[in-house]
C-alpha cells in the first residue's frame, strides 16, 4: 500500500523564548501523529528583546535562520531569510505583525505549487495605539491570509471584525506549560523555602512576586510607588522582583535604596515555583500577558490593573473570582496589595480558582486547538 505524501508546515518566528519550547515540542509530536511534519524557523533577538534573556538558544527542532534589522524614521523592520525551507512545504504561518518584511513578500508574492499562507497574533494592538496607516496596512495583510490563528477569542472578534471570514479563524487559546508549573510547585521542599528566606532575609508573610520582562510596559516605576505606600502601612512588606530586561539597572538601583524590595535576576520555573511558596500574590500593574496563566499554574492570585495596555491574556481574568484587578492609580493598586495580602478568605478563594484554571489553560491544549487549525488550513 503506498503512504500518502508526508505534508510540511513551516511556522516563521522573530525568535523562540523557552516558554514557547514545550508548546512547539507537543505540536510537533501532534502534527506527526496525523501524518504532518512541523519546522519552526526563528532569528535570534536583539536590542530590547535581547536583554530579556528569554532566547531558547540552539535546540533540535528549531532552525535559525538569517535575520537583518532595518531602521528609518524611527521605525524599525526585519527581515529573515526563509527561501530556502520553502521547498515542499505546503503552509507558511507566519507573525501578524507588520514589522516582519519577509511577511509581505509570502503575502504579496507569488505562491507556488499551491502554498497557503496563515498568520498568527493577537488579531489587534493591545499594548499601544497603532496609526490609520499601521492599522490599514495591518488589516491589508490580515485579509491576504488563508488562515488566522489568534492568541484569544477577543483577537478572533477583532479580526472578524475586520472582515476575515469567521470560519477561517482558529483560537489556540495561549498558554504556557502549566503542567510542569504545578508540578515543580508541589515539589518544592521546606528546606528550599527556608533556604530562600534565609538568604532573602524575608518576613514570614505579607510578600509579593513580580515576574516578568523589566521593561517600560511593565510600569515598574507604578509599581514601585505603589509598594512604597504598601510599606508605610506594612511594615513587614516586601516585593521580590525577578526577571530581566533593559530597566534591570533601574531594579537594581531601587534595590539599594529601598528595604523592602528583593532582586534576584531571571527566574527559572523551578525558581518561580519555590519563590510562588512563599508569595501571597503576584504583581503585575500593567502589561498583562502570560502571567495570567503563570499564576493559575502557580496558585499564587495575581493583582493587576485596569489600565488598556495589557496583552490577549488579560482576557482569561476576572476581578474577585480569579484575580484582583484594581483602579489604575498608584493609591488604588496599593490597596489592592494591601488587601490581597491580609484578606486570607478572599486569598484562600482566589487560590482554589486558580487552581481550576490551570487545568483549562494548558500548552496540551493549545497544541490541541492549534493542530485542528492546521489540519483545516490544509484542507482536511
């Protein structure tokens, strides 16, 4: 009996975070599963992104290809170099976002042999209010596609809403690996959590978390004002920031200046985990992203903002049942603090919610949704 042809999609990244590892291994093993064979192509970060310390580096299963940056008018582009993994592959998904030029060229060109060509985003501007132009030429591009994968079903509404056929949008449902979140969290020892307070010199409560990027979108410099008036009224509070990123200079300044805030650099999910153990809640007042499901995983309830520049995520949370989303005011955010750390009844609550999430929110569902897309974009 003769096998079908092997079909290949090609998904095109600006580059691969390690969070994004377990997501890209468990579709590669779906996909192949239903005859299907996955390449992820990826540059390697620089500038801002390069200071994250996120990049997963050189792993089997991810090629790195060519990348040149281009800047004009304070504007900056990239373009990579994929030409030569197009050969036999039958669906390009690319990055929705306008600054990828090698983007315009699978959209605008010709498409040989059939090729199909999907794209993979938010599905809107999230964080910052893109120009008529931007947008216009966004929403150009958007509608060339064959397929549209969005992060959430409020970047699929977007998207529809823009005139790209419902039917041809598939919600992946974004996610990190919560599995092995909640696993290194019921791992975590007493002798670890006693050897980080110690080290730390850290009160046996009223502690908050922030992980995450250090940079502008995080509102460190709200946070930080905020914290401040936390420690007038506590104090015993103290804030443990890890994470990297442009303004680590910054952390590390308000480090020595400050008594209660704790930098201890970029987190591993063992480190979150251990540093989750001994946080009543986690802080993020503004750039919501993938937070959101890190604290489901590590039941650790997040307190955010109400601010409009969070990411897709900020979708899955909802005020006094699975986080505390406070007034986007320095006073505001503080007694959301304040009372995320001493209402143990409403923190107790918000735990055991979280709990229920993660098991919704999962890098096995995602692959889930993202494989059916695949298949459908391939036409069955």
């Amino acid at each position: 009996m003769t096998m079908p042809p092997q079909r290949r999609v090609l998904i095109v990244q600006e580059y691969v975070p390690d969070y994004r590892l377990a997501f890209f291994e468990r579709l590669r093993d779906d996909l192949g599963r239903t005859g299907v064979q996955l390449v992820v192509a990826a540059g390697v970060p620089s500038g801002e992104q390069a200071k994250r310390g996120d990049d997963s580096g050189a792993v089997d299963g991810i090629v790195r290809v060519p990348a040149r940056g281009i800047r004009a008018r304070g504007r900056s582009a990239s373009l990579r170099t994929i030409g030569p993994l197009l050969g036999g592959v039958d669906l390009v998904i690319a990055e929705q976002a306008i600054r990828h030029l090698e983007t315009y060229r699978l959209l605008l060109g010709p498409r040989p042999n059939g090729l199909r060509i999907a794209l993979w985003g938010h599905g809107r501007n999230y964080v910052s209010q893109p120009s008529v132009i931007e947008e216009g030429v966004k929403g150009f591009l958007t509608r060339r596609a064959n397929w549209f994968f969005a992060y959430t079903r409020g970047g699929a509404e977007a998207v529809a809403s823009a005139g790209f056929p419902r039917e041809r949008i598939t919600v992946v449902q974004n996610s990190t690996d919560t599995k092995r979140l909640q696993e290194l969290l019921r791992s975590v020892t007493k002798s670890q959590i006693d050897e980080i307070q110690t080290r730390l010199g850290l009160p046996p409560g009223n502690v908050c978390l922030f992980v995450g990027a250090l940079d502008a979108t995080k509102r460190l410099d709200f946070l930080f004002t905020a914290c401040r008036m936390i420690a007038d009224r506590l104090p015993d509070f103290t804030v443990i920031v890890a994470g990297d990123g442009p303004l680590r200079p910054m952390v590390e300044r308000v480090a020595t200046q400050e008594p209660w805030l704790r930098y201890v650099g970029r987190a591993s999910d063992a480190d979150k985990a251990v540093l989750a153990r001994i946080s009543q809640a986690i802080v993020m007042p503004g750039g919501v992203g993938l937070v959101a499901v890190d604290a489901f995983a590590l039941e650790t309830p997040l307190v955010t903002t109400d601010s409009p520049a969070h990411g897709p995520e900020f979708e899955y949370l909802e005020h006094g049942r699975n986080a505390i989303i406070a007034g986007n005011t320095e006073s505001a955010y503080a007694n959301a603090m304040a009372i995320a750390l001493t209402d143990t009844k409403l923190r107790s609550r918000l735990e055991g919610r979280c709990r229920i999430e993660a098991e919704r929110y999962s890098v096995e569902t995602m692959a889930t949704n993202f494989r059916a897309g695949i298949l459908d974009a391939l036409g069955g």
